[in-house]
C-alpha cells in the first residue's frame, strides 16, 4: 500500500515487481504528481507550499502561533497548527574520532540517493557505517555496483536489523500484505486491539501464549534459515555477523522486508562486515578497535536521525509533551509520570504477560521524555496543536491518511475526549507497553511496528467511521489498502453536515 486512497498509484507495465515492491523512485514520482493533481479551492497542493523554508522557531503569543522562517521579513500567523515535520529530516551525524584527519568523501544516508559514487570510477573503496534497514540497502546498492563495501556495525549497539522474507504463503502478495490483516495483527499483544474473547484467548491464556509463541518462533527461525548467517556457502568476511541479537518478535534491531531475490548473495559475496567500533580515521583509512584497517574513498552513514522539533523552545516542548532532555523536566511533572507509568505498567503486563520475559538486550539510558501526545497526536494542554507522522509503523501512507482526518476533527473539536485524567492514564499506558512490547526502541513511546491496523482502527472508531470496514472474513483476513480508506472523508464530512 504505497498510495493514498484517492490516487492509485499506476506502474508502467513493463516494470518488474518483486511480491509488489518495486522502485523507491516510482514513490517519488507519485508524490510529485499528486502535488499537482489535487486542487483546492483553485490552488493545487504544490501552489501552497513554501519549499525551501526552513522554520527557526515556533512560540505561542496569547491564542496565536507565530512561526518564524530563515530569510523571510515577516513571520506566518495561525491560529491552528499542523505539524508534519516527520521523524526523518534531521541526520544523526556520528561524532567519529580524527574526522578532520578523513581526506575520502563523508556523507549522510539523506544524501545517498543523489549521490554520483555509483559510477565514480575513482571510487573504489565504499566503508556504510549503521546496523539497520538503510545501513542493508546501502551496503547492497554499492556491492552489487562492483565497488569493494564493507560495512561496519557498532558492537554495543542494538546490533544488526533483521530482514524479513517478501514472499508469503496463500493469497496475499507478499508478507507485509499478510500481517497487514486483523487477524495476523491479532497474533501482536498490540495496546490498540479493542479487548475482545479472541484476544483474551490469544495473550491472556497459557495455550493462547504458547500458540502465538509458537507462531512467532517459525517465523523468525525461517527468516535466518533464508539469510543463512551461519550456513550459506562461500560468504565473506564476517557475514555471520548479521545474524539479530534478539527474534523479530521483539524488533529491538528493527527490521525490513527483502525486498530483491538476490539481496543476500549480494551481501553474501559482495560485502565485508565488521561488528566493532571506530577509533580512528586517516587519509583514506577507518581503524576499528578490532584492529583491522579499512580502505576507504567514501564513508556513507546510515546513523539514523535527529529531532525535527527543535524549532519549539524546550519550555514549549514541555508543555506540549514532545521530548525533551529529562534534566529539562520539572521533577514534580516527573514524578507525576512516572507513578502512571508504574500503575498502568501492572496493567499492561496483567493483559500480555508474555512481555514481562524479554530476551537479554542491548538498552541505552533513557536521554531525552518520551512523546506524550493523546492518540499519538495531539498535547494535553493545547487544542489549537497536532503533531503528524511522529510514529514508527508498517505503512505510512495509512497512518497519514487516518491521523490526518483524525486530527481535522479534533482542531474542529468533533473528537469526544475524556477527562484528563483517563487521557493521561491512556497516554501512561501506552508508553509503559512500548517500553516492555519494543525494549530499546519503545523509549520513543511511539514505536508501533506490528500495530499499524489497530492504531488506525482506533482512529477511526473514535471518528464514528465505517466505510472501511468490510464482511466478517473479509475483515478479519484481507490486508489493509488504499482502496479501503476510500470514502472515509466524504463520510466525516456528511456526519459533520448532520452534527
């Protein structure tokens, strides 16, 4: 489902696809044109953006938003504010020792796709620094180009990602087609699943546990079993090392789909993998800590990202509930959080007891307060503010699409909220099962990976919204597309014109 509802997106015919992927640029053509296509008012999407403005800062004077932009004499006003800005458009830059000493070419992952170093001939040595899905994707585009790759993975880190077989068993099209149905979701001890019998059978009784457990553990034993870690003839140097530190149930090293048939030969045959750290760089080298020296003419990060919200005050972060550092927060807000999350914790473990028997795993110290954000969405303290696409999920054109007509009705204030105390508790909630459903990664409180149906199932039930919804089986067993968000907008504006 890499669409909008509104829009199919329409490969050429002669293009290959594998299991329905198919090439990360065809989405980039769909976007440009959808800027244009869609008109509002006379103006189409395209006309009313501002590109190239970057937003220094966003305060909050009386009931007004004043968001001020580099290079622009006066600021915009508003008295409602949509914030879109994305979890991935800042780069983590890694701070390496002897960087200035590098005289080879550094760049960030951002910066990967319009890069030229593919059909540099002067470029023979590519060094990709990261353990998850892009760190993979990189290593393999630049090994199956004839350069000499190797690609380091920190060793106190969350290790490798894992890599999830394309293909699926049945009718669907592939195995993101597959678990994107209600009943494969259901397998998930997901916080969002409305508590039914089946989901009490499921998480609540041994045979269910045992059932699911089981289900999950030939998944992830297959998914190695394809790779070959330790197995596969004539692999190179260090490919065991890719092997995940923790199962896939857990995505403490995230995971992505494999999504070409000769992934892991390429990575296999093409790539040098080392599970150490950097201590130095020089000229054209990378010394590990391991002690070996690598060769390299490009350095290419795969370090994952830093915050797009810093145009907000650390005051206003606050009090929006976005994170902050935690010496930033008052210790009586702190206090008050952490009690929630300690009750709603006992609740959480007495609905999935599974997730009080994690894997041992790598976890960092908490740095910064989670998001606290009613549905993901929108601050406790401020009606007039929503925060879009700051979660992880399985599908994000889903997800922007539900969050989006849900946010539309809460500016409008048509979402029926509960007091604040039942938000707060839901809020708790939510990041206490983060934390013990996605470890590491959960300290966000907004890692949802395998909940992308039941998030925006709950959406939509806060909506009062129903075109989506299919027959009994159809519901239960076909995956979530584009084509069954459509006609949710025209049925919120029909209950808006009859409220």
């Amino acid at each position: 489902m890499a669409e909008f509802s509104d829009s199919p997106l329409v490969l050429p015919r002669d293009q290959k696809t594998y299991h329905g992927f198919f090439p990360a640029s065809y989405i980039s053509d769909y976007l440009e044109k959808y800027l244009d296509s869609h008109h509002f008012n006379g103006q189409s999407l395209r006309d009313r953006v501002l590109f190239s403005k970057n937003v220094d800062c966003v305060t909050k004077v009386s009931d007004t938003w004043i968001i001020t932009c580099e290079h622009t004499p006066m600021p915009f006003k508003a008295r409602s504010l949509i914030v879109a800005s994305g979890m991935t458009s800042e780069p983590h830059h890694p701070i390496l020792p002897d960087k200035t000493q590098f005289k080879g070419e550094m760049l960030h992952q951002k910066r990967f796709g319009q890069s030229a170093f593919h059909d540099d001939q002067s470029v023979k040595n590519v060094t990709v620094l990261g353990g998850g899905k892009s760190a993979a994707d990189i290593a393999y585009s630049y090994g199956k180009s004839g350069k000499s790759v190797s690609w380091i993975i920190r060793e106190d880190g969350c290790g490798p990602s894992g890599h999830v077989r394309a293909e699926a068993k049945g009718p669907y099209e592939s195995s993101v087609a597959m678990f994107n149905t209600r009943m494969a979701s259901s397998f998930s001890p997901s916080i969002f699943t409305q508590r039914s019998c089946w989901s009490r059978f499921l998480h609540g009784t041994r045979l269910g546990r045992k059932m699911i457990g089981w289900i999950w553990e030939i998944s992830d034993a297959q998914n190695r079993a394809h790779a070959g870690y330790k197995t596969r003839q004539g692999a190179g140097k260090g490919f065991e090392l890719l092997e995940p530190d923790t199962p896939v149930f857990w995505q403490n090293d995230g995971s992505g789909i494999q999504q070409r048939p000769e992934f892991w030969d390429v990575i296999a045959n093409k790539v040098n993998v080392y599970r150490s750290e950097i201590t130095s760089l020089s000229d054209r080298n990378i010394v590990l800590q391991d002690g070996s020296t690598i060769p390299t003419d490009v350095l290419l990060c795969a370090t994952g990202w830093d915050s797009s919200l810093k145009f907000f005050s650390l005051h206003e972060s606050a009090r929006l509930g976005l994170p902050v550092s935690v010496e930033h927060e008052d210790t009586e807000t702190s206090q008050n959080w952490k009690q929630l999350e300690q009750l709603t914790r006992s609740s959480v473990l007495k609905r999935f007891p599974r997730l009080a028997n994690p894997p041992s795993h790598f976890q960092r110290p908490a740095s910064s307060t989670p998001y606290r954000l009613y549905k993901a969405i929108a601050p406790l303290d401020d009606p007039s503010v929503v925060i879009l696409g700051h979660i992880q999920v399985g599908n994000n054109f889903a997800a922007a699409e539900v969050q989006a007509l849900w946010a539309t009705a809460f500016l409008d204030g048509r979402v029926a909220l509960p007091g604040r105390r039942e938000m707060e508790q839901e809020i708790a909630e939510t990041y206490a099962w983060c934390r013990l459903r996605y470890l590491d990664k959960g300290q966000s409180g907004t890692f949802y990976y395998f909940d992308l149906v039941p998030y925006i199932d709950m959406l939509l039930a806060d909506l009062g919204l129903n075109t989506h919804k299919r027959s009994w089986v159809g519901s239960i067993l076909s995956p979530i597309q584009a084509r069954d968000l459509q006609g949710l907008l025209e049925e919120s504006m029909t209950k808006l014109k009859n409220e």
